[in-house]
C-alpha cells in the first residue's frame, strides 16, 4: 500500500531523509518513531505529495509520488502535525466545507459529515464553534476530516501531540477502531511506548535514517537479548535467595532491589524460561511470593536503537 526505496530529502547539506526504505502491507499499522528533526514530517509530506523528494521512490496504492498525485489524494487521507481551523465556523460547517472540497454532493455530504463525527465522538460538539473545542478534540476534529473521503491509507502526523493522558488513549482507541475498518495507518510519534500495542510494525528513525524496521517484539530483541525475572520470596528472605540462587546454573546476574525488596535476575544468555527459578526456591524451603518475566520497558529499547546501542 506504501512504499518508498531510497527515498531522499536534502536541505542544502543537510540530509532530511536518507534514503529511506519501507513497505507497509494492507492493513498494517506503522509506527513512525524518532525524536525531533528526525523526518518523520518529511516522509508523511512528501507522501502526501505535498513535498517532492531529492531522489528516490515513493508510490501509494501503486501510484507514484511523481504522476500519480491525484489518485494519491483521493486514495490517501493525511493528518499533520498543525492544521489550522478556521474561526467562526461551527464544528459541521467545517467538515462540510472539506466534504463539498472532496466534491461530495447533495444530502451525502450532510450524511457523511455526521457519520465521521459519531465515529470520532463529536457528534455533541456538532453546532459548537471550532475555536471553542478543546486541544484534543480539535485532534478528532482533524481526524474527522481526513476521514471524510473513505481514505484506504492514513498518514496522521503525531495524532496525540499535546494531548493530555486520557486523550491519548481516546485517541489510541480510535487508531484501533481505523485500524479494525482496514485501514493502512503510518502514525508518527516520539515515544515507542505510545504507539506499542496499536502497530503491528514499527520503524525506528533518527536524523532521516531509519535505524531499525520490524514488529516491536524484534525491536525488543535487537536490544536487549537476556531475560530478566523479577523474583520475591516471604518472610523477608530476599538476600537470603539471592545469595542461594547465585549458585544456580542458568543465572547470569541478580540485583536486589532492596526499596521495593525483590530480586533482578537475569538469566543466562538463550534461556527464555525462569520456572526453573521457582523450582530451585520452593526445593529449599523457599515461599515464592512472586515471579514473573520483567515488562520491558519500551523507553530503553527506543533509547538503546536510538543511541546506536545496536549499531
Ligand atoms: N523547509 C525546510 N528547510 C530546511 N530544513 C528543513 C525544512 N523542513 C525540515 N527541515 C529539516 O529536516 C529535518 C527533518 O525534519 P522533520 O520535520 O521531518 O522532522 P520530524 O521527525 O517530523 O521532527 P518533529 O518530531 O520535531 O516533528 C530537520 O532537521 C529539519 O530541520
Ligand atoms: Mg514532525
């Protein structure tokens, strides 16, 4: 549905995009991270045909960037990071005047423009004036209008900049909603985390290179390969344990967390299974209190890729 082989933007000397390469499949959501002025605009923009690239090629639904922009527009719904709306106009007054520019007619136009609505949660806000909405719904509100054309493909350029926690996962609830009709997404966002359990794949870019491309689970893997167990026993025995397990086979290091009083363990480079763990604790009248594999942390594996720990 998109994609881009070697796909360049220059600056003057400065590399924007270098030479970028993805595809994403039908259905797919793409996760879009980096920090700031790592191209992520540029990519969605010059996506959109609204930015031609140095060199490189980019189609969309099969059309390329170069000649096909207009089969690209009516294929493609684009939300970007700042889009101005309008004063004095009320919430359906918009999106009709965007319906009547995709060149939507008659009582379908009214049709449409409260179906989005209902599908973003505004229909209560459908006579309120947009200067009055708040910053995420002005979010939905721009969702709502890129949404109007039945676009198979979304671009959303940081869909949850500046919202506030509850937002986030509104408007988290709302990709998946997308994403659940069939829509190929590319979202951009600068936090791993955020974007995790929405995208099947992710790719990872720094200064317009893209430094990792795949599912979040190998971006885990890339970068951190050993597992690691939290492990709590009773009876306030956690040195205790600590001292015992560091005899066993199959550990490479344990830290006692002694603030929240448990044990770090992390297992011995291709062991994935700490039951054996459990096993040797209760063995020797140890109470296991807790064990289980430790959540990773998605902000270390972004900061590992991003720091180059990888490469
Ligand atoms: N019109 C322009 N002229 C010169 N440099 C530009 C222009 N537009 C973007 N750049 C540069 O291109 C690089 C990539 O910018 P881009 O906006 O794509 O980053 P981004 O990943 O979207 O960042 P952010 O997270 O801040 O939105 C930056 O170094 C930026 O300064
Ligand atoms: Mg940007």
């Amino acid at each position: 549905m998109i994609e881009t082989r070697d796909l360049t933007k220059m600056y003057g000397e400065l590399y924007a995009l270098d030479r970028l390469t993805v595809k994403l499949e039908s259905g797919d959501v793409y996760g879009f991270i980096g920090p700031n002025g790592a191209g992520k605009t540029t990519t969605m923009r010059i996506l959109a045909t609204l930015l031609t690239p140095t060199w490189g090629e980019a189609t969309v639904c099969g059309y390329s960037i170069y000649n096909g922009a207009k089969d690209i527009r009516r294929v493609m719904g684009y939300m970007p990071d700042f889009f101005g709306v309008y004063d004095d106009m009320k919430v359906i007054e918009y999106l009709e005047f965007f319906a009547a520019a995709y060149r939507i007619q008659g009582p379908e136009r009214r049709k449409k423009c409260d179906q989005v609505l209902e599908l973003v949660d505004l229909g209560y806000k459908r006579d309120a004036l947009v200067t009055s909405l708040s910053r995420g719904m002005t979010q939905r509100l721009g969702l709502a209008r890129v949404l109007l054309h039945e676009p198979q493909v979304l671009l959303l350029d940081e869909p949850a900049s500046g919202l506030d926690p509850r937002a986030r996962i509104e408007m988290r609830g709302l990709i998946k909603e997308l994403r659940n009709m069939g829509k190929t997404i590319m979202l951009s966002s600068h936090i791993l985390p955020e974007l995790a359990d929405i995208c099947n794949k992710i790719g990872i870019i720094e200064r317009g290179k893209l430094l990792f491309d795949g599912d979040v689970q190998s971006a885990i893997q890339k970068v951190r390969q050993r597992t690691r167990i939290d492990v709590m026993v009773g009876d306030g025995r956690n040195a205790e344990a600590k001292a015992f397990l560091e005899k066993e086979k199959g550990i490479d290091g344990i830290e006692h967390k002694t603030e929240e009083d448990y044990l770090l363990v992390t297992l011995c480079e291709g062991l994935n299974d700490g039951s054996f763990i459990a096993e040797a604790l209760v063995k020797n009248g140890f109470r296991v209190k807790m064990l289980k594999e430790e959540a990773v942390n998605l902000e270390d594996v972004f900061m590992g890729i991003t720091k180059g720990i990888t490469n």
